[in-house]
C-alpha cells in the first residue's frame, strides 16, 4: 500500500500504517504530521489550554502517557511529567514503569516529578486496597492517581494536568456508561473537566486517538515504553467493554470513533442538567484538598488502615 | 436444577430452565405461570390494551408471534391473526409460514387475515426491492409489513396491533440507535406506540422476555413455528448488534435487560423532546393512508416499479 499524501504529490513512498475509519494509508513522515496535526486541533478545538500555560503530563510509563508527552514538548509546550509510583512489586512493574519515565524526561530536556507511595504513605497501592478492604485494586488505584496527580498540580501551580486517555479508552468508558444508562457519568464525560477552585483542569488530547495510532507513534518515534500492562488490570471490567467494542469495529469500521464523537455532539448536552447536582466542597480536615465530606476519600481510607495497623501493634 | 418455586413449596420438581438474568430454575408448570405473568404485567404496566378490545395479533410464522398469538387468545383476549404473504420461494419460506399460521389459526379457533402481496400488488416483496432499485430486501420489507399492518387493523376496525418483537430484538435495536446516537429514534422507542388519526396502536407484550425464553413457551405449548429464519435476513445489521449484546450477555448476566429496562425509566424521558418533530400527515393521494408526503412511501414505490415495468413492455 502506497501514501496517499506521497502519492497525491507523484511521489511512491510504502505506508507504514492504514487508518481504516479515515480510509487513510500513510508513510511514517506523513503520519506523525497527521497524528500532531489531530492532536493540536483536538486540543484548539476543546480550549484544552493555551501556549503560555505549565502542563502537568500525567505518566505512567505506558505508550499513550508518554507519547502525549514527548508530543507536547515537541510542540513548543512547557510541560512537566508527574509519575505516581505505586509500589507494584510483580515483575518489578513499578520499577520499571519509573525507569521509562525518567528516561523520556532526560530525553526531553524536561523535569520529571515522582510521588512515591510507599515512601509517603508507608504503603504500597496494593498493601493500601488490601488493609481497607477493598477486592477491586483498579478502582482503590483510581482514587489515589486522581487524588495525587490533582495534588500535585495544585501545590506545583500547574493549572492543567494532561492524561493519555485514548479513544479505546474513552469510547469503553462511554459505552459501560451507556449500557447501565448512568446518566449522570454521562453528563460528565468528556474531554475537558474544568478547573474549580482546588481543582486543576484535567485534559485528555488524545481521546480522538485509537491505541493502535498511539502504539504506532510511540515506535515510529522511538519511545520506549511499558509493553505489559497493569498486572492488576485483570479485575477491571473495562476489557469486556473494550471487548464489545473491538468487535463493532471489526464488522463496522469507524464504530468507535463515530459512538463518541457523536456522543459529544447530540447527546452529551442532553445529559447534562441529570450531572448538575448541587454539592458543596469544603476543605479535607486532614489533607486540605476539596472533598463533599468533613474528611476526603483517600484520607479515609489512610486513617482506617493506620488504625487497623495500629491496633495490631504493626504501626 | 430443581423448580424453585416446587422447592419452596417442600416438592421436588426438576427444572426445565434456567432464567440467568432472573437467577430462576423453572419446572415447565411453573415456567409457562411465570412466562404469562410476566406478559400480562407487561401489558399492565404499559396500558398496551384492555379486554373490551379487538388485538390485531402480526403472525409471521416464527415462535415470537406464534406464542404471543396463543398467549394473548388462551388469556382471553379477542384476538384476530393478520398475516403479510411475503412471496419468499427460497426453501418454501413463505408458503411454509403461511401454513403455520393456519395451522394456529385452526388450534385456537381464531380468524386470520391473508394479505398476499403477488396477488394483490402483483409482485413478491423481493421483486419489488429489485425493481424499485433497493439493495436492502429488508428495508423494503419492513416498509410494506409496517404499511400493510395498519391499514388491515384500520380497515378491520382493530384499534391495536400486537407484535412478537423480544428483548433481543428491542435490545439489539437499541444498542444500534445509541452506539450511533440516533437521537430521534431514541426518543420513539417504546413498547407501546399510542394510535392517532389514520395509525392503529402498536404494543409489544414479550419486550422483556429473551428469545430463548419464547422458544421454550413455543415448544413446551407445543406451538409447530419456522425454525429458519428468514433467507433475506443475512443482509440486515442488527446480527451484529446482537452478537455484541450476546458477548455482553455471557460476560455480564442480566445485560439486555437491565440496558433495556434502565433505558425506557432513566434515559428515553431525555430524548423525548429530539423526536418531537412537527410535521403534518394528509391522506395520500392514491391509497388515502397518512402520509408527511403527497404520495405515500409504498405507493411511490409501487408506481416506481409499475412505471419501470409499463416502459419496458413488462406490464
């Protein structure tokens, strides 16, 4: 197969990657001119942020996070990794995860910020969902990356922290959402969450974006990345969805993209006014950050399990 | 398995089957109770129709619209079978449905009307996509069975129509209007279609209640119904939806129903006012039927292919 840009132009460059729901084959320069060029219109087109802003690259070590964040850098952004190292000791994924981070931050010329929780807390994220008594380590996990990386963009002054959610990710966030009819999830989804006092705004660039296209950048541009995923990953019932999804796209290609694209468009605004409910946020006793409670979620789950080691003489 | 409700009542009774979504082993007494009790609430629930009135039952054949036939006359409704004779040769398809349903016709001592559309149109449903340029049998055929239905049940004075659409049929289209977000649609969508000037009403009893569970009515009411589909259906999309809620279904017990159910409480009251087009129905000039158009749809076709034909000597 032949680049169609190359091939418009007379030229007959091979394609390197065939996006079928664009119906577009391209040559490696002509994707990654494609991929920035969607990138930056997603970004202009839902008011992400501005030149003179510091963003906060929320990164795991995985492709998407850090794809986005070599892509930013280059773009001319100021940018700042933010990692969260949870302390998963199965093959040493959390060491490694790290290691990848700080190398794409010596790369870039860019600082990289590491919150480790085990050094802060005394816990790693598992020993955390363990000792609260939580079974499902995804959603434990969740709490505490939203929780820190908000954290940490408000204590460095980062107006906006960006994450690597893709349109695999998104599109099986819409349709879990969707089959369960959570009307006020889907009133909130969506590519930009504002900033509130105590809140950074959260931005997701890549949400247009399929894992493959991610995946393909990644390598194409040299960036080393986790290959595994999340050994936990396994309890979370997004990959059913995914799943789901995956075969629509099979039988009709273009599935995912038009499902939340659409989404955004002509049903969104419909469930907004089921999101707005009225709440008031006050200051975390112990932590300071905004909660809905006297005390914050990921404050309650730190006290119980300090006072369940307490009690049993381990703290 | 044993029949829960034998068990509770201190007998043993082996179960025939298992309703997953509802965690409920059935004996067939026990089934066939709670399979009519779950249709007549249905019924109820949605103020289909009441026993004064005279139901228009669509008999296609198959085990939907056989067992609702049955159902609907053995709880003592006045009902009235309404047959379209397709003219579908492959493997006999249309003479053998129709024979079915004659053959249920006599069992219940109920009337059945016949409408035969190569008599009274002078073309079978399949010539008539062919000629009118239609790729999509299915579309064509939905179209004329829609058409036909109201205009038996207005001729005959019936005021309600009653379908065998299920739960995976409603479930299924309902995942094609949302993963494409057919707003409008989504707003129509409902078990029940109130009558108006010129449309009989439309209700769908077995909408909670899952293919498998109408084929074991049929078969344990000993109802003789096509075992084929129908040849031209390969053609149609919702297969895939199927497929993809079927996946859903296995991985997530209760998926159909609860995406259904959720959707009809939580979701459609959203989408209400999308679908509330204004547009004016007047009679249409060649059948008097309510049209938005001078000329109705089916007639427009019907004059399309008997102009084509008229031209090329063929009538």
């Amino acid at each position: 197969m032949l680049c169609k840009i190359c091939k418009a132009k007379g030229k007959r460059e091979k394609a390197v990657i065939f996006i079928r729901h664009h119906k577009l084959a391209l040559c490696k320069n002509h994707f990654l001119e494609w991929f920035e060029k969607q990138t930056l219109k997603t970004i202009k087109h839902f008011s992400m942020f501005n030149r003179g802003e510091k963003i906060g690259v929320a990164v795991s070590g995985g492709k998407d996070s850090l794809s986005l964040w070599q892509l930013l850098t280059e773009a001319g952004f100021e940018t700042v990794g933010i990692h969260i190292s949870l302390g998963i000791g199965k093959d040493n994924y959390s060491e490694k995860s790290l290691k990848l981070c700080e190398k794409l931050s010596e790369k870039l010329n860019r600082p990289l910020i590491v919150f480790d929780l085990k050094e802060e807390f005394g816990y790693t994220i598992e020993e955390i969902a363990k000792l609260s008594g939580r079974k499902d380590v995804c959603s434990v996990c969740g709490t505490f990356k939203r929780y820190l990386m908000n954290k940490i963009a408000i204590e460095e002054n980062l107006s906006v922290v960006a994450t690597g959610h893709n349109l695999d990710d998104e599109s099986a966030v819409l349709l879990s959402n969707t089959i369960r009819w959570e009307t006020g999830y889907l009133g909130r989804q969506y590519p930009v969450l504002s900033e509130r006092e105590g809140f950074a705004r959260k931005v997701k660039p890549f949400c247009f974006l399929t894992e493959k296209e991610i995946v393909s950048y990644a390598i194409l541009k040299g960036i080393d990345f986790m290959e595994t995923g999340c050994p936990n990953a396994k309890t979370a019932t997004s990959p059913v969805y995914k799943q789901a999804l995956a075969f629509l796209e099979h039988k009709m290609a273009g599935t995912k993209f038009r499902f939340y694209k659409e989404f955004l468009k002509k049903a969104k605004p419909l469930f907004e006014k089921e999101a707005k409910e009225e709440y008031n946020l006050t200051p975390c006793k112990i932590c300071g950050m905004p909660t809905t409670a006297n005390v914050c979620s990921v404050c309650r789950i730190l006290e119980k399990i300090r006072g369940v080691n307490a009690k049993s003489g381990k703290n």
